[in-house]
C-alpha cells in the first residue's frame, strides 16, 4: 500500500514515502479503514522531532510518553475513510461503513479514560492507505453534512478542544479566553465555547480578526500589541477560564487577569514548555491551572454527535497528497492561513 513511514525522529527528511508497505490485516475485535483523509497537527511535528522531552529532561529526544517512538512508524493521529475488514468477533453489517477513528488508546481497563497511546505513536496511523484499530474505536459519520477532508480535521483538533472546554466547566454566559485561535485546537475551541454560550475572547493577530468573528469571537486580542493593556479594557473583572495551546512567555499573564475560582486549562507548548507562575496570583484567589490531555471517550462521542449534525464547520487552509506530507507539514509550521492542514489519502468525497 501507499504510506509515509517515518524512520528516525529529527527533521522531514525522516519521511519516506512507499508504496510497497504491506497492508494490514484485522485480528481479533478489530477493523481495517479505508483511509480517505487526515490532517497534520502539531502531535505529529513533535512526535516526529522527538520534542515532548522526558520526566526529569525537557531537552530529551522522546515521543508524548516521555520515550522515543519504535521505528519505522507510520505517524498520522486523525482519520477518517470507510471499514474495508472486519476481524474475528464482528458483524460484516460494518463494512462500508462511514467512520470517524478515536486517536486515544485505552489499554487500563481499571480506568477507562486513561490514555497509553495514540495513533500514529503508539500504533501505526493514518499516513497510509489502510489502518487497523479496535473496533471501539471507530464511530459512525455516515449521515454527517460535513466531507471526508473537513472530517479528517476533527479528532485531534476539535477533541483536544472539547476535553479543554469540559475541564474549564464552561458553561453559557462565561467569558472565555483563548490563546493560538488561529490554529487547530484554538480554532475549534473558539467554535465549540461560542456553540456553547461563552462570550469568547480570541488572542490571535490582526490578520484574522474577521475570520475569528466569523467563527464566534465576541473580540480578538492583538498578540502583537499589548496584550494586558487589552484584556484589562475587554475584561476589566478577569475571564473565568484561560483555554491555552501556545505556553511561552504569556502563560506569566494568564493568573493575573482570571476572576477568583478562575481556571486555566493547558493542553500545548508551541511557545516554549517551561513557563513561569507567580504562586500568589493563584492561591490567594483560589485559581487554578489544569492539565488537559486529548480527551474522554464521552467527550468524543459528543464531537461525533456535532459532527453528525453538522454543527461544527471545519476550516481547511491546504490540501495535500500524501505523497508530499514533507510539504505539508513545513506548510503547517508556517502557519500563514487559518485552518487545518488536510492530507487527502484516498479517493473519496472532497
């Protein structure tokens, strides 16, 4: 089959593309998918350069779980296509099926929502023709408005930022801020807390202020301008939640403009993973910061659901062929348009 493997962390030079990698069979309680279309994401950039560091050496080369990944690997977390096997166990009523895939895996029957490994790390992804996963882990798009490319933008992105949302208990009415709102994960959690009833502030630059409007910002703050100055103006009684995917040197701001019981949810570093925090902005006013990791199994069944309904609208900003996924991520890295990065596998709807 076609596929993209990746063959030692480092840079994109590590990406080989092939077209004689056997094509996996489905085992037990398993299916093998079509895959159609995936998306690049910063998981798979810092997957493949080994930049999540280690517990104890933020400098170390290791994947998410703090070690290097086993190579060759075929990365890609997000996928979309249609059940083409089925494994020992399963009903063949799946086959043709539309499915969405759930990047997270689940291995600690003891706690359910634990994940010890995504897609595309842990177990071979999306950049290629077919893939095999758990039957559990695919989730019917059958009837959704939305094509195949703006459904291989959703797992990651959008349930990254549905799991953010639901950890900052974010509920109508809320004022919200949310950091890197021109990305991936900051796009969706504008969409998804404004589907809510947050008033939504979105940091970002000038350049996207009409897109991020469209999107459901009540008001963008300039990141290139002074960011306190305007949140003081916007919010002059703090935000209840900080929705942050960048970290770097504005994380030190973040405690200081939340309302008391304030929470801030992290879930990304592409600014730079070692911040630092005056304590006393958090203590005596009982803040908190929150770590957030992907997301629940409930948290994607409710994306599936929206997507099902069409209620979210994915913007895509390029498409590539998988043969060119060293073009695709550098585009990606430049971040100059708004929207996900798509990777268009197979033949499919466009």
């Amino acid at each position: 089959m076609h596929a993209v493997v990746l063959t030692a962390h480092g840079g994109p030079e590590g990406l080989v593309v092939r077209d004689d990698q056997p094509i996996p069979s489905a085992g037990s309680g398993q299916v093998r998918v079509a895959v159609s279309a995936s998306s690049v994401n910063n998981t798979d950039i810092w997957a493949r350069e080994g930049a999540y560091g280690a517990p104890g050496n933020p400098a170390a080369i290791a994947g998410w779980r703090g070690v290097p990944l086993t190579f060759p690997r075929i990365q890609g977390i997000d996928a979309v296509g249609h059940i083409d096997s089925v494994g020992a166990g399963l009903d063949d009523s799946l086959l043709d099926r539309r499915v969405l895939v759930d990047p997270a895996i689940r291995g600690n029957p003891e706690e359910p929502d634990e994940i010890t490994g995504v897609l595309g790390s842990e177990i071979d992804g999306a950049f290629a023709e077919y893939l095999v996963v758990d039957a559990g882990s695919v989730h019917d798009v059958s009837q959704s408005p939305l094509t195949d490319a703006q459904l291989g933008c959703l797992p990651t992105a959008y349930g990254t930022a549905m799991g953010m949302l639901d950890r900052a208990e974010i509920s109508p009415g809320a004022r919200v801020l949310i950091t890197g709102a021109s990305g991936g994960v900051g796009m969706a959690a504008v969409q998804l807390a404004a589907a809510l009833g947050a008033e939504v502030l979105a940091v970002s630059t000038s350049a996207h202020v009409a897109e991020l409007h469209d999107s459901g910002a009540s008001a963008v703050v300039d990141r290139e301008e002074d960011v306190e100055a305007q949140l003081r103006s916007l919010a002059p009684d703090g935000v209840e939640a900080v929705i942050d995917v960048v970290g770097g040197d504005l994380f030190d701001l973040w405690p200081s403009i939340l309302a008391t019981y304030g929470r801030i949810v992290v879930a990304g570093a592409v600014a730079g993973p070692v911040v630092s925090v005056d304590l006393r902005q958090l203590y005596l006013r009982q803040r908190r910061i929150i770590g957030s990791t992907m997301h629940t199994q409930r948290q994607f069944e409710r994306l599936v659901d929206l997507a099902n309904s069409g209620a979210v609208d994915p913007l895509i900003a390029a498409r590539f062929p998988l043969a060119d996924m060293a073009e695709a991520q550098n585009y990606f890295l430049k971040k100059s348009e708004m929207g996900k990065v798509v990777v268009e596998v197979r033949r499919g709807p466009k």
